[in-house]
C-alpha cells in the first residue's frame, strides 16, 4: 500500500488484506491491472474498489441475517398471539361448562364436553410446540450461520491460519497472562526466496508452497499455541507458557520439517526444488508494548535471512550480533 502510496484507512485495508490473500481472483486481476498501467490509487479508485469486491461481500451477509431475523421474529410474534387467543377460548369454553354443572345439566354431556374441549386444547398445544420447534431449529441455522461468519472474519482465506484480527486479540490476551510471569514467546517465519519461486512457477504454486508451510506450522505447534499468517509470505505462531529455548526448538523442527517437503506441479508432475525457511524467535518482557517484542523477532529473523537463511535466529544470538557489531 506505500508503495502504490494507498492511503491507510481501514476501507483500503479490507481491499488490500483481500488482494494479498489471493481470495478474489476479480480483484486481484483489477489491481494488477491499474498497477501495471500506472494508475494512480486516489480517493475515487480505492472507493470503486471497496464498493465493488468487499462491499457486496459484507452488506449480503448483514441484509440476509437481518431478513432472516425478521421473518423468524414475526413468525413467533404470531405463535404467541395465536397462543394467548386459545388460551382465551379454551378458559371461556371450562367456564361455560362450569356454569352448564352448576345449573344442573346432565354429567355425562358435560364430561364429554370437557373432553371435547380439553382435545382441542392439547391439539393446539401440540401445533404450536411443533411451530415453536422449528422456529429453534431456524434460530439455531442462523446462529451457526453467523458463527461461521465470525470465524471466516478471523481466519486467513488461503493458507487457513488465524489473520491479523485474530493474531492481535490472541497476543493481547497472551501479554495479559505473561504480565503476571508467564514466559510467552513468538517465532516468525519467512520463505526464502519467494518472490523468485513465484516468477519462475507463478502464483498458483506459490499459494501452495504457502497452504504446505501453513499446515507444518500447525501440525508442529501446540493446541494452546496460535499459528497465524502474518502477512505475504511471513508466518507467525504465538506460543504461550513457552520460553525462549523450548520455542527455539520448536522452531527448529518446523525449519527441519518443511526443508523435508517436497512439492510436485499437479498438472506435470515435475517435482520443484526444495523450500526453506528462515525463523526468528523472541521472548516477551514484561512491560514491553507487542510492537516491540514483535520487531525484535522481526530483527532475529532477517538475521537469519542474512546469516544464509534456512536457520533459526534467537533473540540471543541478535544480542550478540549487536555487541559483536
């Protein structure tokens, strides 16, 4: 977004988070298009871009929830008035046949009257908890529709790791509990040379070598941990109750395990050469904002980057790079 000078705000956010993601192959087309043709992105072009490919996306969302809302609350409104209306005539019919006792008619008419009424009393009971039911069972369609939702807006569309948004909330959480001496650590992972593997076999193989180190990354973490996508090709884990030698392993086993893969082109068969990655890893301190302890993993891995890549890089080791320097 610097680089096409697109000013920050949350609209341009949305397009560019999108574009990147490689989720929409209209918008991704639209952009390169106005980049390769050196259009400027004013004001007018960023909001053409919103309205067009994420507008829709979230207004559709939003009105068919809402229309859905509607119908299923009108529907109960009508449930409990037909309710209260039996409720009604069912007292008036008992007390009519009460009075019919007290002025002496026959008990046999009059229990079969009751009978009678008390059918159609259960009848209309059973109506109505059939409707009530499935009206819940709508409720619950919609509550799981928005749940989904929910967990779209917080989950990477290609690579099926946790985003930004989800990343920022779990860290702030995290920095609260190692405020009071949980050790919590972070390693950030970058491909090496990915910019040179996209030109040589293009983005479709690149979107895969990056789904492959995404699914590495959250087979070698643990449950409590979060591997999320950072942003491009750089990946992120947020481990909690780890402290800076066992999350170096970990590191080293990711490091160890995707220099292992192997990735074949699916329409070829050609095998493609070895992938590898550079890691850095950090330990939070107490007091230390989240920007900080970020970039100083952010430091340790381009050490590593610079140091050969294919290695991991401890904030320890930057220390001694800085003393050394």
């Amino acid at each position: 977004m610097a680089e096409q000078r697109v000013a920050p705000t949350p609209a341009n956010f949305a397009v560019w988070f999108q574009y990147l993601a490689g989720s929409q192959d209209d918008l991704r087309d639209a952009i390169d298009l106005l980049i390769d043709h050196n259009r400027p992105f004013d004001s007018r072009t960023n909001q053409d871009l919103f309205e067009t490919y994420i507008a829709p996306q979230v207004s559709a969302i939003v009105v068919r929830t809402s229309e859905r809302l509607h119908a299923l609350m009108g529907a109960a409104k009508e449930f409990l008035t037909t309710a209260i209306a039996d409720n009604h005539s069912q007292m008036q019919a008992i007390s009519e046949v009460a009075d019919q006792g007290k002025a002496g008619v026959d008990p046999k008419a009059l229990v079969a009257q009751l009978m009678n009424e008390l059918a159609r009393a259960a009848t209309r009971a059973t109506r109505l908890e059939a409707g009530f039911a499935e009206k819940t069972r709508e409720l619950d369609v919609i509550r799981d529709s928005l749940s989904r939702s929910e967990q779209r807006a917080r989950t990477d569309t290609l690579t099926g790791l946790a985003n930004r948004r989800a990343l920022d909330e779990f860290l702030r959480k995290a920095q609260a509990t190692a405020e009071w001496g949980e050790p919590l650590s972070v390693l950030l992972l970058d491909i090496d040379h990915f910019k040179t593997f996209n030109d040589n076999f293009g983005h479709g193989i690149g979107d895969q070598v990056l789904r492959l180190i995404a699914k590495v990354l959250r087979e070698k973490v643990r449950e409590q941990d979060l591997p999320a996508r950072y942003g491009g090709e750089e990946l992120i884990a947020v481990l909690p109750d780890a402290d800076l030698a066992a999350s170096a392993e970990t590191a080293e086993r990711i490091r160890r395990a995707i220099a292992e893969c192997r990735i074949t082109r699916r329409s070829t068969g050609e095998i493609l050469p070895n992938i590898s990655v550079s890691i850095g890893v950090a330990q939070y301190r107490t007091g230390e904002a989240i920007t900080d302890f970020i970039e100083r993993c952010d430091r340790a891995l381009y050490l590593a980057k610079g140091g050969g890549r294919n290695r991991v890089v401890t904030e320890i080791e930057l220390e001694r790079a800085g003393a050394a320097g």
